[in-house]
C-alpha cells in the first residue's frame, strides 16, 4: 500500500468538492436545517410501553393494580425485580421504560382509609414515552381508585392511591433533549449514504473510473482515498449538530464523549459502506437515486427516530433489528442523555461493530470485484 497513491487520491477528492462550492455550502448548511425542522417533532400515540413491576406488598390488591396495567393495552409487563436498586440497570440498557413500585403495606393503608403512594418510574431519555407513560399511569391508577371505592360504596373523595411521578434523566420533558440526540446520527446517515452513493457512479459516468483503475492502485487505497475526505465532513457535520443542540437547544450533555465517539465511527463505516457499496452496483446517478430511496424510507420509518418501536405491530418489530439507526440512536440517547456506559451499551455497539464490519467488508469486495473486471 503507497502512502504517496493515497494523498493524492485524497487530494483528488478534495480538488473535486472545491470545483463545487455549492456541495460544501449544503452539506454545512444542511445540518442547521434539518435540525431546525426536526428539533421539536412529536411522536404520536405510545402503546405496549416495556414495564417493570415491584410488587412489594404481595396482596390481592396489589396483584389487581398490575392486572390493570397488564390489561389497558398501554403497559407490557416484561420484567418483575425484586428492588429498586435492580432499576438502573436495566433503564440504563432500555429493556424497561416505566416501571411500577408498589410499596409493602399498601393494602393495609387503603384498608384504614389512608392514602397510599404508588410510585411510577419513567425513562427521561425519550420525553414521548416519559409524557405519555406517565400520564396513562396517572389515569389507570385514577380509574383503579374510583373503581374500588365505587364496589365499597365509599365517596370518591375519600383517601385513596396516590401516584407519585419521578422523571429519570430528563425532568422537563423537553423533546428537544431527546430529539437532538437523535438527530446527530440521522443526519450523519442521511448525508453520508446521499453523497457516497454519488461518488463512484459520477466517476462511471464521466468515464474516469476505467482510467484510475487502469493504474497500480489497490483496491484498499482507492477506498481510503475516495472516504477519508467524506469521513472529514462527516466528522464537521457532527460537531455542527452537537454544537447547535447544545449552545442554541440548550440540551443537557450527562453521557461520556468516548461512548458517543465509539458509537458515532461505527455507525459512520456503516453509513459510508452501504452509500459506496450503492454507488458501486449502480450504474447510473438515477439508479443510485432510486437505490437511496429504497434503503431510507424504511430506515426512518422503522429505526425508531420518527415512531416508538414499541407502538409498532408486534409482527413489525423483529425487522427493526435489521437497522444500523436503531442501535445508533439507543447509543446517542443513552449515553448523551441517561449518561449510560459502555457497559449499559455493550449490545448496541456490538450491533454496530457487526453491521460495520459486513457492510464495509461488502464495499470493499465490490470494489475488487470492479477493479478487477
């Protein structure tokens, strides 16, 4: 491999964009715009909330309290801990959203009249579910309420649950805290698969990709040549989007920067694998137009950034799986608002290392594959 061959293709790359300005300016200013657009959007009805419940009391009146969120269609009780210390973790991970602690003696104190906390535990890290969650807590445990003293022909006004709210990681319920986020890899996969899936295509038609692969370059040079200058932008995009959500936004930054860098630069070679491995197969700026359409409708549709996967149909939702945004978003989410680790994060990640890997792996046989015929 010849360090000399790959500055200069580089530098082609480079000269390239400066023969446009046009590009740069968008691709600056592309960012600001669709953070605008998207900073405050959402999401629309949540159900089949992931639900915790902490039975702590262990009575039939306890037992009928979970049986009302069970059976509202809004809760899905996937997980019973033992305590509270068992919560973090698993909020931290996402298997849970809301959890429900029902403390020891609740039934005891409704039975004298007195009133009993429920405490109902949301995650703050996507303010939609949080909102949401929370209120359909508040009107299950109302409607509980009535209902029981109703059936012992007791006054409503008398005391009765009472349920006590606590927001995790995000207290305002802002959805610009969350949204932001999200945006930063939506935006880095919109504009990296838009302007890879160009590159090789534009130089297939213009006619000279037959003339540079005629030379003695590699097939591992001319990809580093052709991606270190998108990766740069890329890499300026992000901090725009950080930068503007931050200082303009005003959105809190609680998360480790190494989990969100880790995160970013494998969801990047993902990005760039998949926009270079269709510029490659296409033959046509069309095609490779066509092609983008294709993988970006249902990306954003299914990755979570737009719906709640958890409102999606049950049939839907293994397909998510199949995203590279779903995982990304789950890494900036967690670790730019829950402050989650690498620990927290660890399946996510490797999600993102195994697409990067079979994508990226992918684009680069294509491109032996073309360089040889």
């Amino acid at each position: 491999m010849s360090a000399k061959r790959i500055r200069l293709l580089i530098w082609k790359e480079f000269a390239q964009l400066k023969r446009d300005p046009m590009l740069v300016r968008l691709l600056m200013l592309m960012p600001v715009v669709q953070l605008i657009m998207f900073g405050y959007v959402v999401a629309a009805d949540i159900r089949h909330l992931s639900t915790a419940v902490i039975d702590l009391d262990q009575t039939t009146t306890s037992r009928a309290l979970v049986d009302s969120f069970a059976s509202s269609g809004y809760f899905a009780i996937n997980a019973r801990p033992a305590s509270e210390a068992d919560l973090r973790p698993m909020i931290d991970s996402g298997t849970i959203q809301v959890a429900v602690v029902i403390p020891s003696g609740t039934a005891d104190a409704l039975s004298r009249g007195e009133t009993a906390p429920v405490g109902i535990v949301v995650d703050g890290s996507d303010s939609q579910v949080s909102a949401v969650g929370g209120g359909y807590a508040s009107q299950i445990i109302a409607k509980f309420n009535n209902d029981r003293l109703t059936s012992q022909g007791i006054s409503i006004a008398a005391p009765g649950l009472d349920p006590q709210i606590r927001v995790m990681f995000n207290p305002t319920l802002d959805p610009v805290n969350t949204m932001v986020p999200g945006l930063i890899g939506a935006i880095m996969m919109i504009s990296l698969m838009a302007i890879m899936s160009q590159a090789v295509v534009k130089e297939r038609e213009s006619g000279t990709l037959e003339q540079m692969f005629v030379t003695p370059i590699k097939a591992e040079e001319y990809l580093i040549g052709k991606l270190t200058p998108y990766a740069l932008l890329a890499t300026v995009q992000m901090l725009i989007v950080a930068g503007v959500g931050t200082l303009w936004f005003r959105v809190p930054f609680n998360g480790n920067v190494w989990v969100i860098l880790v995160g970013l630069a494998l969801f990047m070679l993902t990005c760039i694998g998949l926009g270079l491995f269709v510029s490659l197969v296409s033959h046509t700026r069309q095609q490779a137009q066509q092609a983008m359409m294709f993988i970006m409708l249902p990306t954003m549709i299914l990755s979570g950034f737009i719906f709640p996967i958890d409102s999606m149909p049950a049939e839907i939702q293994p397909f998510t799986n199949l995203i590279p945004l779903k995982f990304a978003l789950e890494v900036l989410r967690g670790a730019f608002v829950k402050g989650a680790d690498f620990a927290a994060l660890a399946p996510q990640l490797w999600a993102l290392a195994g697409f990067a890997a079979v994508i990226f792996t992918a684009s680069i046989v294509a491109t032996r594959r073309r360089i040889s015929e």
